[in-house]
C-alpha cells in the first residue's frame, strides 16, 4: 500500500462494460511512438525507489524501475519480469529466481543476482529509514548469491506474502544505489531496468520519460504490445478543474474523473470527439478515503469521541450530492468488497442523537454555554475543537459540509490546507490533530503496514498511533496462516475489531473508475480485468 491524498489513490478499474465482455488481450502490433501526457495529480517528494513515501512516487518508478515479476492485467496472475522463471523449494523454505541474460539497466550494464541481493540488503539499511516497507520483508532470512543469473531468497517463517514480496521487489543497480550518503539525495533520479528511462523531472512542471530501447519485455511474449510511446510526460496538476480543462484542450491524453465531472461536466463538445469518457467497473481493489484521529491528542484517547464523530459526517449526503450516489459507505480498514473485510461490521450512519449521547457519555457538555462542548482534562477545561490538515483542495467541500454538522453538534473543526511536502512532515512527525487521506486497495490484505503497534513510529505508516494488543496478536498469526480460509477468519476480526475502534472515520468505496482519455490515443478494450490498462494503449496513425 502507498500512502496518497484522498481522491487520488489508486483507481485501477476493469471490465463488463458494454463491448468489453470477455478476455481482452494485448496488442502485441501495436506501433511504437508519439507521446502520452497523463497528470499525477501532484508532485513527488522523492522517486527514490527506497525513499519514496506516496503513490506519486510510486507511479514514476513504476514506469523507470522493474521487478522479478509482474501481475497479468487480464489474469492477476505473476508472469516472470526479471526473472525468467523461478522454483519454490517442497518445504517453501527456498525460493529460486533465474534471471533474464539480456536484461539490462539503463545505463547499459547486466542485471544480475548481486543487484537483487543488493535491493533487499538496502531496503534494510536503517540508514534509509524504510519503516513503512520493511513489514513485507520480515520473513525473508537472507538472500543468496549462486551464480551471476541465480539468486534464492532463503525464508524463515510462513508469511503469507513472502512470494509476492519477493516478486515485487524493485530490483536497483548496485553500482549506482551502493554509496548510501549519495544515494539518499537522489531524490530527482531513478536509474532501473524498467521500460522507461528518466530525461527529465522539472520541479513543479514535469517529469519526461523516454522509451528503453533495449528493454527485454519487447520481445517477450507476455509484455510484448506494452509500454508502445516513444515518450511519456507526467504533469503535477493538483486542481481537478484545471486538469479538466487540460484533458478537453487535448493537453492530457489520459485522466481520472470524479464522479461529478463524469456526469455534471463531461457534456457537450468537445467529448465525444476529440476526448472520451469512461466509466467502468472493476475488479481491482478499491482504494479508502478516511479522517485518522491522532491518538496522542487527549481529546481522542475515548473510543466514544471517534465514534461521535463519525456519526457527525453526513456520508450518505456526501455521497448523493458529490458521487451521485454511485459509491459505498466504506466499513473499515480495507475496502467492503474484499474477502478480508468482515460482512458484520455495517456503515456508521449519520446520527448526530447517538453523537450527542455519545460524547455525554464521555463527559463533554458545554458548561460555559458558549456553543462549544468542553471538558475539563489534566485540571485544565478544554473546548471539544481539532483541526483537519488535508493536502487536496478539491475535497474542500466534503470538510466544509463535515464542519457544518460538527458545529451543530457543539464540536469546532478548523480545516488547514497544506502543501503535500508540509503535509508529509508533519504527518512523520505526528504533528497533528487529524488528517485526512487515502489508502489504496491491496488483493492480499496484511495491516501490520498501517495497524500494528510496531509501526507506530517516525516515518511508519501507522502516524495515527493507533494501539491494540488484541489486533496485533491477531495480525500477527494471520501473517503466518498460509491457509487462506483461516487467515481470512482472523483478518475478518482484525476488521472487526479496528473498526470498532473507529480509529478512522471511514469515507467512500468507489464502485466504478472514471477516466477521460484524447482521441490521439488507441487501446486494445477500456479495461483489462484487474487494471484499466493505459500501460497497453498506443499512439492512433496520424
């Protein structure tokens, strides 16, 4: 999972559309060329592939950097990258991957085992502060060197994500990411084995890729029709309505919609002629917006607090008059739909008479009868007021509808924008009252990344603080259960049991993906089964 402001997580969307029913395959005829302009929806930090803390990031490396191997858009399935096949010991001890001999980073020289030795050995590196990584490399021993083209990862528990861990791992050139100090500052370079090669990030512009001539996926059959654009340009929009505007000029060939452009706003020319809208359903995960409650804040140490004020967020008129009703309540810490979320737990409704009743219940009462809730904690009265830090403009008007049924309620929010860098260090620091974000969706769901007490540190995932020991013992058995229906049983009470904590105030589910793409673009169906699939499109003859 990558850390991303809320309504820019990921939005991999799939199929069952009409004129999309059925398996869709790439084109592997594809022609190689033009340019693909798409906008990030905001600026990475760092695309350092270690450092890297958001999705942003994540995205850039997707492109630069390469891994063992890689799920099929159509089948979910791991197809080899790297690695042109691999073998997994009878005791599930020892997994050997045996590299491609024409894979190649981009500066010319040969991948080979002690790269990949390397990339985990680093990532490990406290030096580099990877907290918010590390849970999904724990159970690896140590990884073994047998020849220049075979590597094998030696295992000591049975985590259940050990082989996807493994799988995906960003494979980095050792004689460039070797020298730790220089490598921490290059925040604006990534050197990969990946099908694009950097040629630019422009601070506050772009980022520009150019096509590697020499990858090995253009004659292998699996990726072979992939990656066609000779170029492809990354803007930093974070405005929707500016990248609207962007996206009908012919100045982006590929963007994601809300729900309300897609209905409200996508309307007339020049849609339908020379861009496109789409809407499509899917079998990705779905990413979750969510307020988190910092619990070092006193004010949120009550359970009965988090849930008064969940019950304060007019979710369904949210959802009615900004997503036209076309997403789900969200439930708890993954997305409703997935097999780890437990059916049990139901949306919390709005209901500011269970919120009244609740915070009476935790002792704040407007004792001076000013209109503010107040409490008197540690000898001193204190006013029932937070604020809500948020790094995306565009959901503005959700917090300023929230604050309207806070101060009903007699509780004072003040909403403080910030830039996505102000925001991120704040959030390391655990800075902040509460913040407001998204988390994108994950196929195999582990929540020690962002629920576990252990990752309730500096630069960890889990910056709300939130503590449980129950969840922890929890998670922790779950990780190790290779039996799937089991661990879908425990993780089903890890659910349970975290959102009772409310230590969120779960947002929306998307039931469809909306994307604009221009006409100069072409692709083999709207959607693949797991993933929209603009990674498979190409540039239309002129």
């Amino acid at each position: 999972m990558k850390l991303n402001t809320l309504g820019l997580a990921l939005m991999t969307a799939l199929m069952m559309l009409a004129g999309t029913a059925g398996a869709v395959s790439l084109n592997a005829n594809a022609p190689v060329g033009g340019t693909f302009t798409r906008n990030l929806g905001g600026e990475p930090p760092s695309i350092h592939p270690i450092t890297y803390e958001d999705l942003y990031g994540a995205y850039v490396l997707g492109y630069v950097m390469d891994t063992l191997a890689q799920r099929n858009p159509e089948t979910n399935e791991f197809e080899p990258r790297l690695a042109e096949k691999w073998e997994i010991s009878k005791d599930q001890k020892t997994y050997t991957f045996f590299l491609r001999k024409d894979a190649t980073f981009h500066d010319g020289k040969p991948v080979t085992a002690e790269d990949v030795k390397f990339s985990l050995d680093a990532l490990r590196d406290p030096a580099y502060k990877a907290a918010d990584k590390l849970p999904y490399y724990e159970g690896i021993a140590k990884v073994e060197v047998v020849d220049t083209h075979t590597v094998k990862f030696h295992v000591k528990d049975t985590y259940f994500q050990n082989f996807i861990s493994m799988a995906e791992l960003y494979v980095l050139p050792k004689h460039v990411y070797s020298d730790v100090e220089k490598s921490k500052k290059m925040t604006k370079a990534a050197v990969g084995a990946g099908p694009y090669i950097l040629d630019k990030f422009e601070r506050g512009q772009r980022i520009v890729l150019k096509r590697n001539p020499t990858w090995y996926g253009y004659n292998t059959p699996a990726w072979k029709g992939s990656n066609n654009f000779a170029t492809v340009i990354l803007r930093f929009v974070k405005e929707a309505a500016v990248s609207f505007e962007m996206i009908k000029k012919g100045e982006l060939d590929y963007e994601v919609l809300t729900a309300e452009y897609y209905v409200k706003k996508a309307e007339g020319a020049p849609w339908g002629q020379t861009v496109f809208k789409n809407k499509v359903e899917n079998k990705s995960p779905k990413s979750y917006g969510f307020v988190g409650w910092n619990f070092r804040r006193d004010m949120f140490q009550d359970k009965n607090v988090r849930i008064a004020l969940a019950h304060l967020m007019n979710r369904e008129e949210m959802n009615q008059k900004f997503r036209y009703g076309m997403s789900d309540l969200a439930t708890g810490p993954t997305y409703r739909m997935s097999e780890y979320a437990s059916k049990k737990v139901k949306a919390l409704e709005f209901n500011p008479k269970l919120a009244a009743e609740l915070l009476a219940k935790a002792g704040w009462k407007d004792s001076n009868k000013d209109g503010i809730l107040d409490k008197t904690i540690n000898g001193k009265k204190v006013d029932l007021r937070f604020s809500l830090m948020y790094a995306n403009k565009d959901f503005e008007k959700y917090w300023t509808l929230y604050k309207e049924g806070l101060k009903k309620a007699g509780v004072e929010m003040d909403l403080k924008y910030l830039e996505w860098n102000s925001f991120l260090k704040l959030l390391d620091e655990g800075n902040f009252d509460a913040a407001a974000l998204a988390w994108s969706g994950t196929f195999e769901w582990d929540p020690k990344q962002i629920w576990h007490s252990a990752n309730a540190v500096p630069g960890g995932s889990n910056f709300i603080a939130y503590k449980n020991t129950e969840v922890d013992k929890l998670i922790d058995q779950a990780r190790m259960e290779a039996n799937k229906g089991k661990r879908i049983e425990k993780l089903n009470k890890v659910y349970e049991l975290i959102a009772a904590d409310a230590p969120y105030a779960w947002l929306f589910n998307d039931k469809y993906a909306f994307y604009a793409n221009s006409n100069k673009v072409a692709k083999p169906a709207d959607t693949f089964a797991f993933d929209v699939g603009f990674d498979y499109w190409w540039t239309k003859a002129p």
